[in-house]
C-alpha cells in the first residue's frame, strides 16, 4: 500500500489541481508542510516577507487564473496565522476561493478548553479566529481525515458563492504518514442534494421579459458575480438580444467594458461617465451578481432608482433577502449568473425576442449621458506643476493593450482608476472591493504575475497604500518579477483628506501634511534593487508611459499627483439623491436630464461647507 507523510499529501494534493504557485513565510510550525515541496516537481513555492502579502499574492493569483482554482498561502502558527485575517476578509467579501492553511503547536501542547488561554508556544485558535471571514475552518486532529477536509473544503471554497477555507494542522498531524488507499475522500453529490427549480427559474424569467416589454427604461445593473460564474460571453449575448443599457459596479468593469456597445457608465456614490442618470431615470432595473450596497444606493437608499421595477438575481440566498436588502427588490431570483443568462437567451430566441424603437431611444438617451458627462476634462491634459491624474490614467488605459492586467489599489486612487481608465474587452481589471485594504494592489499583482507570466502587469497604488507592503519590493527582485508598479503619490492619504473636508470643516489630522508624509521612493525601490522613473508633470506621461509600459523589467514609478487629491464626480451627504453630483451642474440642465421628479430640494443642493453631522457618509 502507498505509504506518504501527510505534508507531502497536502501539497501534492493542490499541485494535482493545477496550483503551481503557493505563496508562504517560513515558520516551525508549517516547517514540514514548506519541506514537501523539495519533493513535488509541478508546484513551487513564493516567499513572502509577509503573511498578509502572501494572502493577498493568493488572492490575485485567484482571481486572473480562474477555473476554480483556488489561491494557496500556507503561514505558521500564532502571529503568522493571524496576519492572514485581512487576506481571507478580502476574500470572504468578494467571492475569490482561496485555501489559507496555518501550522499548529503540536497536538499535546493545545490547550484543552476555553478556560486556558494557551498551552504551546504561539498557539492560537484559527478556527475561532477566522470564522467570520471563512466558508469553512477546521483543525485537523485525524491524520486520516485530510483527504476529506481537502477535497471537501475545497468543494466549499470553489462552488456556489466562492470563498476561503482555512486549515490549522498540527506540526505532528504534518508529521504522520498515512496509508493513502485507507483514506476516505468527500462526495460532492451527496453534498449537493438541492437543485436549482428550472421551471420557476423559467416562470421568474417569463414575468422578467413581460417586465422588459411593459418598460419604457430599462437598465441592466451588472455585478462580479457574473464574472465569478464565468459568464461575460453570456452577458454580451443578452446585450445583443435586448439591446438595454448596461451598468457595470466596480467588481465588473472588465465584464461590461468601455469598448462593449451597451456599456453606458459607471455607477455610485462615486459615479463617473453619465453621472447616474441612467440608472436613476430608469423604470426597470435588472440586477444580476451583484448585493447592491451603500456605495451604489447613497446612503437615500429610498431614492435609488426610485420609480423602477427591481429585480435581484444571485446565487447567495442570503443576498436576495428582503429583510437584509438596503434597497428591497421586487423581485428575487436565486441562481447562478451564467445558468440564469442561458435560461434567458434561450426564452428570448425561442420566442423570437424583438426590441422596439422606443428602447433604443432610451439605449441612444444614456449612450449620450456617458459621452457629455466624462469625468475626464480636456483642460486635465494640460502643462501643470504636477501630473494630474485623471488625466495619466486615461493615456494609461489607451495604451494599454486588450491582454493586459491592471491591478489597482484602494483609497483615493481606486476612484481616480475607475473613473479615467477605460477597460477594453480583453483586459482584467481589479481590485479588492468588499474589504478595501490599502496595500493590496502591490501584492496582489505579485499574484497575477505568477498566475499568468505572459500577461503584462500594471499596478496602481497610492503612496499611502505602497506602505503598507513596500516589503515585497525584495519579492520582486528575488523572482525577477516584471510588473510595473506605479504610484500615484500625492503626498497624503487622498479619500480620507476629502473625507476631512466634507466632513470636520477643513481640518486635516494623521492624513497628511499633518500627521503623515511619504517617504522617498525612488531611493527605498534603489536600495531594494529595483528599477525606477520619475514622472513630474503632464508633459512627461505620454513619452513615459510607452517608456515603462514597453520596459522588460520590473520598474516602479513615482508619479508626483501633489496638487491633486480632488475625486469627482462624487456626492456631498449621505442624504444626497446619487444623480445630483458635486460639482453641481447647472440646476436647469440637471432638471432637463430628470424623466422622473427630482427629490425635493434639488434647486438648492448641499454644499461641502455647509454639510450637517447627520448628513455625512463614509469614505
């Protein structure tokens, strides 16, 4: 009978699913785990300099390798576990299946019960720890166990709504050799006992497209779960077949992209091209993959596409539940993106499906809102002290190719990304939404890197988020990894100083000038090894971009932004109707682009000076 030390299984076993990058930092307590892969010839791992890193390299090695396989960083026990949280939390929240797996004392050395705190050196309770940001947690104690919790908790990690798992293994658990035809492995179909009702699906999609063809205004609001299903061919299908205008949230915008004939802007508190009208004017809206929150709705959420029929389809049942709902639906459907968007087309073509004039005047309507109402100003291009940055990231995103990878950061700088860079169909393009960590961007494009080295790499960070991992810059130079890491440096933490300013009166406290100044980059990316440029002003983007983007180095790039840290369009209050974004346009051409009635007091709208405590929202 086969005979294998159970770290070697471990390792062997997601080797055998396809992972060939396994992102780690060295600890005695994952030490045998690290030494199996001197035995497996097809996966290898990364060494981090930090466990957060690691988590978030797994994360964006997830996200562009796709096909259900998940990213995989293994940590020690204690600290080492615990710098995983906000790397599983950035997972849990936006759907990527991820495999945490941690070391553990060894079994004897555990403590008992609750009443001890801790018995081994660097002992902790993952499984406690992580459950609220995991599908799955186990402390495996039975070495004959693990080929179930693989397979299982992978099973968990990859279907319905994706998600991490984490492992704790026990450094003698790692130890033990196991006899491999003794093992009992996990059964997916008896797991999967409940099966989607086709026929109410059908009969839900029946009324759907009575809906459609009783609308004057329909919209499509597109989230990540269509991606997450794997569905955008699907979706670009149904776009010609309807012929409605589709908005993407910032988990799609390499779904629904600025090149596809039905994408007609973007959305939010934050907005951008067509400054919402769109959706608000809409009299039917139609969301698939997508919760819909606060950062779409404003926090009015009673004037969210107020005069429109809503319908919600996703695969989280707890998503479609009206009581959790900041915008309650009308309509629910619970399943899957792409059998949802299957079952649509072929109700559409086998009942012959024909728009009708009036739509593609609406289609035509908020085609229009998208061109007149870019974020992106002419007078953006022009010479200044320092580069602005709306303005370099749309010359980015024109000279980027369709095969490329922008991975961008959180903050300030994910606004300003979302807002001027257009997406071509092609592209990956993304960040980490739900959780929002600044830093991720630097690591997670560590983790596209190795999960697809052929693809070009763009990073875009902030200079406060470049801080929190600027110690993978030695990850960098010791795998050659050639991603170009450009950082929009305005000197402060941009989103948290508007913030301040709509908010406190103007003060500024920790966020710069006061309280926060960056370092010098270029000579920390030097000592580290590392390639690096200069861009100063609007003058030197065009010829720099081509420069770095064409380098087969890596490089990091010191993009000096220190005049700008504006981010607009946006809306002032938490009360604020989404279409009445600051700047205010002219109060009779905001009226003109109204079909539906402004809500009352949109001839006087609030002014940032002028903001009362209870009319505040978030960042």
């Amino acid at each position: 009978m086969a005979k294998v030390k159970l770290a070697d299984y471990v390792i062997n076993f997601y080797s055998n699913l396809g992972v060939d990058k396994i992102f780690v930092v060295y600890g005695a307590a994952n030490g045998d785990l690290i030494d199996a892969f001197s035995r497996n010839k097809k996966t290898e791992y990364v060494a981090v300099l930090h466990e957060q890193a690691g988590g978030f390299a797994a994360e964006g090695y997830a996200k562009l390798k796709g096909k259900k396989i998940p990213g995989v960083a293994i940590a020690t026990s204690g600290p080492g576990g615990m710098n995983f949280v906000t790397s599983a939390g950035n997972c849990f929240y936006d759907s990527v299946p991820a495999v945490f797996i941690t070391g553990q004392v060894n079994s004897n050395f555990m403590k008992p019960d609750e009443s001890v705190r801790q018995i081994g050196f660097q002992e902790a309770d993952m499984s406690a720890i992580f459950k609220s940001v995991t599908k799955y947690t186990k402390l495996i104690l039975d070495p004959n166990s693990i080929k179930y919790e693989l397979e299982y908790s992978l099973y968990l990690a990859t279907s319905g709504r994706p998600g991490p798992i984490l492992l704790d293994i026990p450094i003698d658990v790692q130890k033990t050799i196991i006899e491999i035809d003794d093992l009992k492995g996990f059964d997916p179909k008896l797991e999967n006992s409940s099966k989607d009702d086709i026929q109410l699906i059908e009969q839900q999609i029946e009324k759907l497209v009575t809906d459609i063809n009783k609308s004057s205004r329909p919209v499509f609001l597109i989230g990540g779960g269509v991606k997450n299903a794997d569905a955008s061919e699907d979706l670009y299908e149904i776009g010609d077949l309807l012929k409605i205008p589709m908005y993407p949230t910032w988990n799609a915008l390499d779904v629904v992209t600025s090149d596809f004939k039905y994408y007609c802007g973007r959305v939010g508190t934050y907005g951008g091209a067509g400054r919402n009208f769109g959706i608000q004017n809409s009299d039917l809206l139609i969301s698939i993959g997508s919760r819909v929150s606060g950062r779409i709705t404003g926090g009015n959420v009673k004037t969210f596409a107020r005069a429109a029929k809503k319908y919600m389809i996703d695969i989280d049942e707890g998503t479609l539940n009206k009581k959790f709902q900041q915008v309650p639906f009308d309509e629910n459907i619970n399943c899957d993106a792409k059998k949802f968007l299957k079952i649509l087309k072929n109700y559409l073509i086998k009942n012959n499906y024909k728009t009708n004039e009036n739509k593609n005047i609406w289609l035509n309507k908020c085609l229009d809102w998208k061109k007149t109402y870019d974020p992106v100003k002419k007078d953006f291009f022009q010479n200044s002290n320092s580069v602005q940055p709306y303005a370099f990231i749309r010359r980015l995103s024109e000279k980027m190719s369709k095969n490329d990878v922008l991975v961008a950061d959180c903050g300030g700088n994910i606004v300003t990304c979302n807002h001027a860079f257009e997406t071509k169909r092609g592209q990956r393009y993304f960040t980490n939404n739900g959780n929002s960590p600044m830093g991720f961007s630097f690591s997670g494009a560590i983790g596209a890197y190795f999960a697809n080295p052929k693809r070009r790499i763009v990073c875009i960070i902030g200079d406060g988020g470049m801080n929190m991992n600027i110690q993978e810059l030695q990850t960098i130079k010791n795998y050659n990894i050639k991603i170009k890491t450009i950082i929009l440096n305005n000197h402060i933490y941009g989103i948290t100083k508007a913030y301040q300013e709509t908010n406190f009166g103007g003060k500024s406290e920790a966020c710069g000038p006061r309280g926060y100044t960056p370092p010098d980059f270029i000579k920390i990316s030097k000592a580290y090894g590392v390639k690096t440029m200069e861009i100063k002003n609007n003058s030197e983007f065009d010829e720099k971009i081509d420069e770095f983007l064409n380098s087969d180095e890596s490089i990091v790039v010191d993009v000096d932004c220190h005049d700008h840290h504006e981010y607009e369009p946006r809306i002032f209050g938490w009360k604020t109707p989404i279409e009445d974004m600051y700047p205010y346009i002219d109060r009779k051409e905001f009226k003109d682009n109204m079909i539906i009635d402004p809500v009352e007091g949109w001839e006087d709208p609030i002014m940032p000076k002028f903001i009362k405590p209870d009319e505040a929202g978030d960042a």
